[in-house]
C-alpha cells in the first residue's frame, strides 16, 4: 500500500511540473518601454513618442486596434502583421495645446496570447500657454512701451 501511494505521488508531482512547463504557442507582445515620460514639454511642443515592441512568440502578430483614454491621445499602429521576431512601433500623438499634467493611457488591442488587452501609458506636464497681446521684439523679450 505504502509503493502504490508513493507511486501515485510521484506521478501526481511529475504531471503538475509538466503542466507548469507548457509552452504557450502563437503570437506574443513585448514592448521595450510601456510608460513614455515627456518630462517637463512647452505648450504646442513635440507631441509625438513612441513605443517600439517585439512579437516574441512563434506566430503572425495582429493588432487589430489602438485607443487612446480621450481625444487628446491619438495612437497610430501597424496594421500588416508583424512575424516573428520582428520589431514594430506604436506611435501616439498628445495635444499639447492643453496645460498641466498628462497622465494618459493607450489601449492595444491584438491576438498576442501574453497580453490581447495590453495598457501602455504617457506622462508628463505641459507648460503654460504663452500670453497672447504682449508685444515682443525679435530675441522674444517684451517690449517696454
């Protein structure tokens, strides 16, 4: 009785290491960065960034979509699929024509295994609006009139 149950055991432990070692197949996203920190960004400054990500699964990657979390983010993906191996770039463009803090998030959308919902984020603050009606003279300096 003692072999059977040790037995039985034995071959209990050795099935849950195999299901734990199982490798998932299809495609797989991976991103080198999922936060892009503009730092401190002049009002109408650069509003571009980008995320660049590797299918590091073993079929085709499709994303099938990009949502920004407003109006204000606008995401722009590949829409051929991406092979495996192969690199790809997600760029999002922020309106900063809006002063104050950015804190916000992209959604992709994609047949990855890893991560079909993958959130990747922006931050940052955008300065001030520059005041309108101030005369300035050519080196930027207002004027004393």
């Amino acid at each position: 009785m003692k072999k059977l149950l040790f037995t039985l055991s034995v071959i209990f432990a050795f099935s849950a290491l195999n299901a734990q070692t199982t490798i998932e197949k299809g495609p797989k996203i991976t991103f080198s960065k999922e936060v892009h920190d503009y730092g401190n960004i002049k009002y109408d400054g650069d509003p571009n960034c980008s995320f660049e990500f590797t299918n590091t699964g073993d079929e085709p990657l499709i994303i099938s979509n990009a949502k920004g979390s407003c109006g204000c983010t606008v995401p722009e993906w590949p829409k051929e699929p991406i092979a495996p191996g192969a690199k790809g770039t997600i760029k999002v463009k922020y309106d900063t024509k809006r002063s104050g803090p950015i804190n916000k998030s992209v959604t992709i959308s994609s047949n990855a295994v890893n991560e079909p919902e993958k959130v990747i984020r922006i931050k940052g603050e955008v300065g001030p609006a520059p005041e309108s009606g101030v005369p300035v003279n050519n080196s930027g300096a207002p004027t004393n009139n």
